[in-house]
C-alpha cells in the first residue's frame, strides 16, 4: 500500500506533528531543509533518488520497500548535549521494530541478519533535521549491500507504512519529552544496543583507528571505550560478539 498522507496526520492527530508525503524526490533531508521547517514538520517519500546515510553515503531503496523521511524538531535543552538525539531517535526506533531490533552507535538499527536502518542528524537553524532510513518491505534481492536486512527479513511479515512512521514519530515526541524534562536514557538506550561490551575498532575523521571494547555511553552521547577514549565522532565495526 502507498503512503497516505490523510490517514497518517490522522493517527498523529492532538500532537506537533505534521507529515507531507511525496512520491519520489532528490533527499527528504534536503527538501526539509529548504523549507524553512518548524518544529513537528515531517517529508516522508516513496522513493528518493539521491537519499544519503552519515558520512555522505548514498541510501538507495526501491520504489515503496522502505520507509524514507525526514523531520524537524527544536528541543529545549542546551546545544551541547544534543549529541544524545541520535542515540534517543535509534532508541525509539527499536522500541517500535521490538525485540529483534538494536541500536548500533551511533546510528544504526541492526536485526541478527544485518543493518535495516540507519540515522542522520544535521544541525540546521535553530533545530536539528533527523533523517531516517528504514528497510521495510525488501527482498533479499533488493538490499543494497551483502550487510543490510529488512524488517520483512527478519520478521517474514512487512508493517504497514501508514501505520510504522505515526508510531515513531510518536515514541520519538514521548523519549524528546523525556529527555527534555531531564530524564536520563542513558539506561534504555544501552538496553537497546548491540555495541556495548563488544570489541570495536573505531575510525576517526582523521583516518586513524582506535581498538578496545566498548563499555558505555555518555549522557551527551558519546562511546566510552575501555581503553579510556571518549569518541564523540566515528564510525565503528564490531569485531566480537562479547
């Protein structure tokens, strides 16, 4: 079924949200940004035909078989500590998926078969634009690379569209408001991660490589390694499964 922009805003009806669906578009990331969005303005499309992840890695979906959108939110704590909203956003998507789904730092949703989301956050005027990726209804014919999965693969059975993104939408409203009051996630999110305990290598933007096990988080966010290094910034792969 496509994406019904009617039904959608119904089922998020009494809170900020407001969703615009489009069929196909460059980057909902840069289609929102463009917009001068406030807070609660979501772009979710059927296809993009220049969608990237982190790192300017290009995502590509087939027509209908993930679940690609962008939202705006401006939350009211300091600037400094926003580098938990990846980890709260990749937290409440997994809260949605359920069981077989966890969070990879620092923005990544895995199932036991491979990589079925990812997350981008980007700072923009007064707020943050969170993109999200997710691999709904794809075959293992279509997955873009050998790592990746899907929710129909993990599962065997699809949600609906309509229904998956109101529900997000609304765990991700519940954590920010959580987080905002001064709530610390930092328990849930680790609850929720395939990373901690595991032997990571690290790659920071400068090239280099940092090994050790990870062994918490941060409240603003940050990986804690065993080894005493703090990384705000990297990408990781896991080495071990303990």
């Amino acid at each position: 079924m496509g994406l019904d922009q009617t039904s959608i805003n119904n089922a998020l009806a009494g809170g900020y949200w407001s969703v615009k669906v489009v069929d196909t578009i460059d980057s909902t990331q840069s289609a929102l940004k463009s917009s001068h969005p406030t807070h609660g303005d979501v772009i979710v499309a059927e296809y993009q035909s220049t969608g990237r992840g982190r790192l300017d890695r290009t995502f590509e979906a087939a027509k209908g078989s993930a679940l690609l959108f962008s939202s705006f939110i401006s939350p009211r704590r300091e600037k400094s500590e926003w580098g938990f909203i990846p980890l709260l956003v990749g937290l409440s998507v997994a809260e949605v998926l359920g069981i077989e789904f966890f969070t990879k730092w620092p923005n990544d949703i895995l199932s036991d078969l491979g990589k079925v989301g990812g997350i981008l956050c980007e700072i923009h005027e007064d707020g943050i634009v969170i993109g999200i990726g997710i691999n709904v209804d794809m075959s293992e014919d279509q997955l873009p690379v050998p790592t990746a999965s899907s929710i129909l693969l993990t599962t065997g059975h699809a949600p609906e569209r309509n229904i998956l993104l109101p529900a997000i939408l609304k765990e991700i409203a519940y954590n920010l408001e959580e987080w905002e009051s001064g709530e610390d996630l930092t328990d849930d999110y680790l609850d929720s991660s395939a990373t901690m305990g595991k032997q990571v290598e690290v790659t920071l933007p400068d090239g280099s490589t940092i090994a050790s096990r990870a062994s918490g988080i941060s409240r603003n966010g940050e990986l804690l390694l065993d080894n005493g290094s703090i990384i705000s910034v990297g990408d990781i792969v896991h080495l071990s499964l303990n």
